[in-house]
C-alpha cells in the first residue's frame, strides 16, 4: 500500500512515518517513485510502537534493531538478548521514578512556601511625609499642601496636593497623579502581560535586555547611593527597578515615574509583597509635568524612558528633564539605536536623530555628561509582538551610557 493509505490504517502522520523511514526502522519498497509498504512494514511498524509503549527512545529502538537485523539471533539468544534489554530499562525506569518523586517533593515545598508566602499580610506602602518637601507644582515650581489626606504609618495613602496657583494633584492609593493618567483594567491582565513579553519576544532581544540590567545594576554599585534621589523615566512593570531593588539603601529615595497608571499599580503591588522596603516615590504623569523642584535628582535613570518617548516627539527627552538633574548629576541610560534604516521604516525620519548612536552621544555630551562607561550590544534584526518597530533590512544595537557631570 501507498504511504497515505499505510499512515491513515495505522492513524500516524505521513511526516511521523517518514521520520521512520529516516532513521532506518522501516524500509519500504521504492516502486515507481512510489513507496510500497507490506506486511514486513507493518510488523516493524507494530514493534516500534510497542518498544516507544514501554518507554525506548527511537535511537533505542534502532539498536534494537540493529542486533535484530545483523545479530540474526536464534530463539535462545534472542529470550536473553531480550531479557537483559528489558532488565537494563526496568533498572533506569525505576530510577527515574526516584528522580521524579524527589523532584516533587521539593516542587510541593516549594509550592506551600509561595503559598504561605501570599497568605502573609500585605504591608501597604504611599507617600512618605518627608518626601513632601521634595514636592512642587510643575506649572508654577511653589510648594504642595496636603488636602484631605490619610495618612498610615507617616505615610500618604489617598488625598490631594493643591498648590497656590489653583493646580490640584491627585493622590490615589499612595501614587501621585498628574493630570489623567490611563486607568487600570485589572492587575492579572498585567501579570499574565508580563509572562507574554518574556513567551512572545526574540530570545536574541531579550539577551541584549538582561545583559544590559546586570551591567547598569554593576554601573550603580559604583556609586554611593546613600541618601541619593533616584528618577526613573518609564518604570513600566519595573524590570529595572525588580532587578535593584535589593541594592537600595533605606535612606535613598528612588522616583519612578510612568503616564499608565495600572503599570504603576501593579508594580507597586509587587513591591508591596517583597520582604525589602525601600522608599519609592510613584509619579503617574507626562515626563515634562514631573512635580519635583529644579535640580533634585542625583541619578537619573533612563533605561526606556526617552528611545519610547523618541517615537512620537522631536524633542530630546533628556534635554527636557535636564533641569531636574543635580549639576553633579550622574546618568545611567540604555537607548535603541539603529545601523540603517529601511525605506519602509516606521521610524518617522524628523525622529531618526534619537536612534542615531552618534547623534544621542552628542546630545549627552552637550547636557555636560562625561563618558565613565558606554557598551554598544550585538546587533539584533527582530523584537516580538512588544516590540514592533523592526522592519526588514534593519538592524538594532542596544546602547548603554554611564556618565557624571562635574558641575
């Protein structure tokens, strides 16, 4: 019979058989062009099926085979051969079972530890009161007053900043808000975000992003972070901020900063459940109504923040946050930069100048930042669902800046 009829009466695919006859353990004859399959076929088929039953591998069961075929083994040799082949795979077989029921067992523990660990209470985390006087309005620069607020453990929870000229900020749920931020639709929808960027983005990408967080998490031990404000632009869900978290002494104060207000939520309920408190300030707002007075940041951190805010803006991000940074300010930034771009580019061409590895040095440069350490990544030629902005014939560098500025 043909190889589609063989394959149907047996219910296999046509590539499953074929890969049979790949690797030798069914051998058809060739008439015409055409594969025969016969009765030998079909008993060789019906062996292999019952080797795999019990737990042989293909390139098993080809060794089989092969002693079956070249040992042409009497009836006795064939009760041994047979009778030490399946001693042999009752002995692995039982000790996989071992190996298995031990990985259980410590997957279980595991499992009633996370499970203890979701039970625990969850410690609520808002505005620390001594961060009101690093507070301003971003309109006119005077200082807040708390309206209607509750407080816990010296902590803002909910309640409303107003400033003199009539400018009103929203607290809600220890995050600060700045204008009309998106609102949230639900925290698991986040989460479950979060396992599709790492399931639906290039491996290559993804490479590139870790190396570029444990360099920048090296670049900061380097410098002494005690009693030091910290301004991230575009937290997102915190893969920056995740990744240092731990490195943070109690006496810093690190502002994270993003227009979606559900990122910030469900970021902040992370944070909420780790057992390492640190003071994290939560702005909700535009990265130019960011409400804190003209140099306060010591280190700013730009690891997304001003490549995502280059897709839609000809200004430079970072010239227009320059104001908040400490003459002595240093900068951490990773940025996107292209080799070429294509003629179909969805990059705008009045916005190439911020993808241009050149074009950002100068620009970092000019803001009076000195080289201490920059890194260009290998190229990359796709991203994933997330990261749609490669086309054909492009090719993207991930680059990393660490620099000081001496006032």
């Amino acid at each position: 019979m043909r190889i589609g009829k063989f394959g149907k009466e047996n219910n296999l695919s046509i590539d499953t058989i074929r890969h049979y006859m790949d690797l030798g353990l069914i051998v058809p004859e060739k008439k015409g062009g055409q594969y025969e399959f016969d009765e030998n076929c079909q008993k060789d088929l019906e062996l292999i099926l019952e080797f795999k039953g019990m737990g042989f591998s293909l390139n098993e069961i080809k060794t089989i085979f092969h002693y079956k075929s070249f040992g042409n083994l009497t009836d006795y040799e064939t009760e041994l051969y047979y009778q030490s082949l399946f001693l042999n795979k009752v002995e692995k077989v039982e000790q996989e079972i071992k190996d298995l029921q031990n990985i259980s067992h410590k997957l279980k523990g595991k499992i009633d530890q996370l499970a203890a660990k979701s039970l625990r209470e969850r410690h609520s985390t808002g505005i620390d009161l001594s961060v009101l006087n690093l507070l301003c309005c971003h309109k006119c620069h005077e200082p807040l007053t708390l309206l209607d607020g509750t407080i816990s453990r010296n902590q803002i929870m909910d309640g409303k900043l107003s400033c003199e000229c009539g400018e009103v900020y929203l607290i809600e749920s220890g995050i600060l808000i700045v204008g009309n931020p998106v609102r949230p639709e639900s925290e698991s929808a986040l989460a479950n975000s979060v396992h599709e960027y790492i399931q639906e983005t290039d491996p290559t990408f993804l490479e590139n992003l870790n190396i570029s967080l444990h360099v920048s998490k090296r670049k900061l031990h380097q410098i002494d972070l005690h009693k030091k404000v910290l301004l991230e632009l575009g937290t997102g869900v915190g893969f920056f901020l995740r990744n240092i978290l731990q490195e943070l002494p109690e006496d810093c104060l690190y502002i994270a900063v993003d227009h979606n207000l559900e990122r910030h939520q469900f970021l902040k309920s992370l944070l909420e459940r780790s057992d390492f408190k640190r003071k994290i300030l939560f702005i909700c707002a535009d990265f130019l109504e960011i409400p804190i007075p003209n140099q306060t940041v010591d280190i700013l951190i730009d690891s997304s923040g001003t490549s995502n805010y280059s897709f839609k803006h000809e200004a430079f991000l970072l010239r227009e946050v320059d104001h908040l940074i400490k003459r002595e300010g240093y900068l951490l930034g990773s940025y996107l930069t292209f080799k070429n771009f294509s003629p179909k580019s969805k990059i705008a061409s009045e916005y190439r100048d911020h993808f241009m590895v050149n074009k950002i040095r100068k620009k970092i440069a000019e803001l009076g930042y000195e080289t201490l350490d920059e890194r260009l990544s290998e190229p990359i030629d796709r991203g994933g669902r997330f990261e749609d902005f490669f086309v054909q014939g492009e090719e993207i560098y991930s680059y990393l800046f660490f620099g000081k500025r001496w006032g």
